[in-house]
C-alpha cells in the first residue's frame, strides 16, 4: 500500500463527520474496524464471525450461517460509500472500496481527468530588518498571522508556526527545506517598521527549480498591516491557482481593532507564549491584559489568556482551580466577541476536557474548531491526544495526531504525543521508535526521555527507565524560568519539573530502590505541605510502584477533587494497570465521567 496511513486515516475522519455516518454509530464502527485492521496487516483475518463479535456485540457462539447480520450490512455499508463519493467525497483524492464478496477494504487515489490538487506551503519567519532589534516579535507575529490566514483556505496544506520557526535565524537554503517538509512552495520575506512606516517584502518560491512564482514589497502605513496580510494571501490564492471558498470577498486577515499598539502588544503577548516556560506564559497574560486594557473587544488576546492559563494548570505551575476557571471565562469571552475563532474554540474545549470533564461538549467545540480551520495544527493535536486519547478512542486520536505532525512535522512535542499514543496501545517498541525520532529532532527535549522511560519501564527494562526518566527530570528544568533556583524545588541531587518524579519515583520502586522511592514521595508531599504545587497523581504514581494501593487511591482522590488533567489518563496509560482490578479504579473513572 504506497498510500501514507495518516492519508487514509484523515480521509476515514472526514468520511464519519460526513452526514451519512456520523448518526450511524454501528456503520462507522464497522468501516473504522475494518480499516485499521487492514492498515495493520491483518486482512485476512477480517471474516464474518470476527465482524459479528469484534462490530456487532455478538456471543462467542454466533454463527454467520445463521445470523446474516454482517452480510446485510456489509451491503449496507457499500451503498453509503457509494452515495458518499456521489456527494460529500465526489472531489476526495482517495477512496476506500469494499469488493464484493470481501469485507477487506482497498485503498487508492481517485483517478479522475482532472484530480483535486492539494498544494503545500511553508511561511518561513520573516525576517526583522527594522532599526530596533526588539521589533522581532512584530516580523515573527506578521509570520504567525499570515500562517494562520493561509490554513482558512481550502485545497491548501500550510506547515504549522512550530514547525517554520524551526528554520529562524538559518541559512534558508529553499529546495532542500522543501524537501524535509515536503512542499512544494517556500514564502520567505522580511519586515522593516520605522516609526509609523512599515516595508514588507515577500517571495512566493517554487520548491522544485527554485523560481520565484511570485514577488512583492509594500511600503505603507503601519496601520495598513492587515490590508498586506490579506494582500499576501490572496496573491498565494492566485499564484497557486487555488479557489477561495464560495468566492470568497472578506478578507482573510481579520482587523479586530483599529489601535496598533492593542495589535502590537497581543503580539508580544504571542512571542512570550512561545518560549513555553512559566515566566512566559506569566508574562504572556500580562501582555494581553494589557491589551485588552486598551480594547476590551480584542478577542484573540482572550484566546491567548485561555491558552496561557491552560498551559499554567497542565505543566504543573498552577494549582488547576486557580488557572482553569480564568481560562474558561476568557475563552467564553472571546467567542461572545468572534463565534468564529477557531484557537477559542479550541482553548474552550480544551477546559472542558481537561478540567470540566463535560467530554460531549468538548468534543463539539473541538469539531467546530477544525470545521473552521482544518489546517489548524494544535486543533487536532489537542482534539486527538488530549480528548480522544483519554476517552479511549485511540484510532482516531492517532488519526488526528498524525494529521497534527503532517502540518507540523518538526515540532517536538507532537511527535512525542505520537509515541504517547502508541505507548498507550501497548505498543512499546513501536513507542520507543517514536521517542528516538522525536530526540533527533532535538537532542534536549526532555518530553521524549520521560516517555522513553515509561516505555522501558512496561517492557520491564527498569534500570533504564531510571536512566531516561533523570535525564528528562534535569532536562526540564528549564521550563520552570528563574524560580527554579529555588532550592524547594531540588529533590535530592536532581531538580526538574516536579511532575516528572512520579514515573521516576515508580521505576525506582520496580528497580528495588524502594527507600529511594519512598523517599521522593516523602519530599513532595513535604512540598505540598509547604505550599507549593506538586501534581498528586505524580505521587499516586510512586505508591503504585511501590505495591500500596490504600495510599495511591488516597491520591488520586486528591487529583480528582483538585481536577488536575493527567487523572484523566488513568484511563488509558499503563502505568496504572497494576489498579485496575481494584474495584476502587472503576469508581475513579465512573466519578471522573469516562465511564457510567
């Protein structure tokens, strides 16, 4: 099969939103099962008695002799494929088939006289050519706005910021970065702001012969900032030959105030909440309440406290009761101003999630989000790994996380979220595997040593898993910003993010280091005591290494009532399989709401 699998699993997701699957659970359970199946090599397994039992819920007695049940609706199945590509997919590059007589499916692309091309193209961070070094934030926001104007339009795939910020400050040689991110177009360009005077310049270059398709510069007024974004977009529209939706006439760069400075502020705001660090996200709020100091109806820096205090709750650096009420008002907030902002959309479904539990409502907002902008990269990485993932849907989180790296193939932590899904599908090696690739994208990530740990450690390899696990716990420190020299912070010889010392703590327990076991879990409950936030899943997790279940569940009660989000993976993360026949665990997931 020469067809990539995130392909065909992006098309399987849009054939069951599509109108004919998505209140026809059985059918979609149907064709989900047999696909990946197949994806997975094992076709020729799929006959009716295994359909009837795995598809339909029948008894190990079922005899298909007997019972057609999966004869009728395999023929079921067909006819709304058939109808499907008359209707939502007839422009679909790829189509999935069921030959008569076989419940296998097949895969190939669509060869019709003139195929629906799907165009790619990577922004790569302007350049800063202005007098003031400190106007960087500004060309990298500029960068930030037109990525996000280029994914609204259809028929085109746009590599994701994370990714194209990647290439900041390098040699910018455009072939060979076209071909590690496979596109077939490279904007580049650079900013110049002098006082109220802006000069943008910008080249739309062909991957394959290095030609420029198309050039402009601009010299304006800073407040006609918008007006070249949108200008940039549309001469892309053109150049590739790329229809606009409906004929679309409003513009695909929104002005949402008419004071530069709310502008310029929100997009320090964005420059801080980049450097994922506590003092970033910190000093990211303040930029946006400033400018919303400004301009109360600026929506996108209420987007931007949401995600910020998300992220605060989720890193461990913030107790989930302070953050996540703030982020929840000011997500509801930006979409009272814009119903139609995609990242707010996202950062409200997110909270539901992660710390409402209202799963069904989450996932509302998160397929509007992705109907609003389906290039939208952290949409369906959040949507798949941090929903999907722990609801137990793990096809389609892999689905969504593998559509997340295409758009942002160099971002480190979605391509860990990857070995965390295949780490959640028992798939260790395949896990490990990921982990490996994630660590040659950036030999200091210290996401994908912890996940090596927890990989080794299920493979029973606990020497190792202490081995990754120190390193991740050293490695992240520096997320923690200049608080971390605090020494309160410092559990024994390591410091870290404290959230990583649970798995630590767990493999220590396995790897017959009890004391030391013991020992980590004592000091973070000292540190709780002392008033500082430690994740008490984390020393759930130690306990659990340990052997004592009476104090684990005496922790994850605690996670439950403080609604802090890695609970929720409980559900689906191996590391707790030693507790799950303990019927204390079915009345975690059953309160948590994963379960009823």
């Amino acid at each position: 099969m020469d067809i990539l699998p995130a392909h065909i699993r992006s098309h399987l997701e849009k054939i069951l939103s599509s109108a004919g699957f998505t209140h026809s659970q059985r059918m979609s359970r149907f064709l989900r099962f047999t696909v990946e199946q197949t994806m997975q090599g094992r076709g020729d397994g799929i006959k009716e008695y295994l359909l009837g039992v795995e598809v339909f819920d029948k008894e190990t007695s079922y005899d298909p002799q007997i019972d057609p049940i999966v004869r009728v609706e395999a023929r079921r199945l067909r006819s709304k494929l058939k109808r499907y590509y008359e209707t939502d997919g007839r422009e679909d590059a790829l189509r999935i088939d069921f030959p008569k007589g076989s419940y296998v499916p097949v895969f190939q692309e669509r060869n019709s006289v003139d195929p629906p091309e799907i165009k790619t193209i990577a922004v790569l961070p302007f350049v800063n050519r202005s007098p003031d070094p400190e106007n960087e934030y500004f060309s990298d926001g500029l960068t930030e706005e037109l990525i996000r104007a280029l994914t609204k339009i259809e028929g085109l795939r746009v590599v994701a910021p994370g990714t194209a910020f990647q290439f900041k400050g390098k040699s910018q040689d455009v072939q060979q970065i076209g071909e590690q991110l496979h596109v077939s177009a490279v904007l580049q360009g650079s900013v110049r702001r002098a006082g109220t005077r802006l000069r943008v310049t910008a080249q739309l270059i062909s991957v394959r012969d290095g030609c420029y398709l198309w050039s402009e510069t601009y010299e304006r007024e800073l407040q006609d900032v918008f007006v070249i974004q949108d200008e940039i977009s549309r001469a892309i529209v053109n150049t590739l030959r790329l229809q606009l939706a409906a004929g679309r006439q409003t513009p695909l760069v929104r002005r949402y105030s008419d004071n530069l400075e709310v502008y310029s502020t929100y997009l320090k705001g964005r420059h801080y909440f980049n450097r994922r660090t506590e003092e970033g996200f910190k000093k990211s709020v303040e930029c946006f309440e400033q400018a919303l100091a400004a301009d109360p109806h600026y929506a996108p820096a209420y987007a931007g406290i949401a995600d910020a205090y998300s992220l605060l709750a989720e890193y461990g650096f913030q107790v989930p009761d302070q953050a996540m009420p703030k982020a929840r008002a000011a997500a509801l907030r930006a979409l009272e101003i814009d119903d139609g902002l995609a990242e707010a959309e996202v950062s409200l479904a997110f909270v539901y999630t992660t710390y409402e539990w209202k799963f069904e409502e989450a996932d509302r907002h998160y397929r509007r989000a992705l109907e609003l902008n389906p290039g939208y990269a952290e949409a369906h990485h959040w949507y798949g790994y941090d929903h999907l993932a722990i609801l137990g849907h793990l096809d389609e989180a892999m689905a969504h996380v593998e559509l997340a790296h295409q758009l942002d193939p160099l971002s480190m932590i979605i391509s860990a979220s990857l070995g965390g899904i295949f780490l959640m599908r028992r798939e260790y090696d395949r896990a490990i595997e990921q982990y490996r690739k994630t660590l040659a994208l950036d030999p200091g990530f210290y996401k994908a040593y912890t996940g090596l740990g927890r990989s080794y450690f299920q493979k029973g390899m606990y020497d190792e898993a202490v081995r990754y696990f120190r390193k991740g716990r050293v490695l992240s420190a520096w997320n923690r910003g200049p608080s971390f020299s605090d020494s309160r912070l410092k559990l024994g010889t390591e410091g870290g993010a404290l959230y990583t010392a649970g798995g630590l703590g767990q493999s220590y327990a396995m790897a017959g280091e009890t004391e030391t076991a013991r020992h980590l879990a004592s000091e973070m409950e000292r540190l709780r005591e002392d008033g500082l936030y430690v994740q008490a899943t984390s020393i759930a997790l130690i306990y659990v290494g340990l052997g004592e279940a009476d104090k684990a569940f005496h922790w994850l009660d605690k996670a439950c009532t403080e609604r802090e989000a890695s609970v929720l993976f409980i559900s689906v993360y191996p590391a707790w399989d030693a507790l799950r026949s303990d019927p204390r665990f079915g009345a975690l997931l059953r309160r948590i709401g994963i379960v009823r």
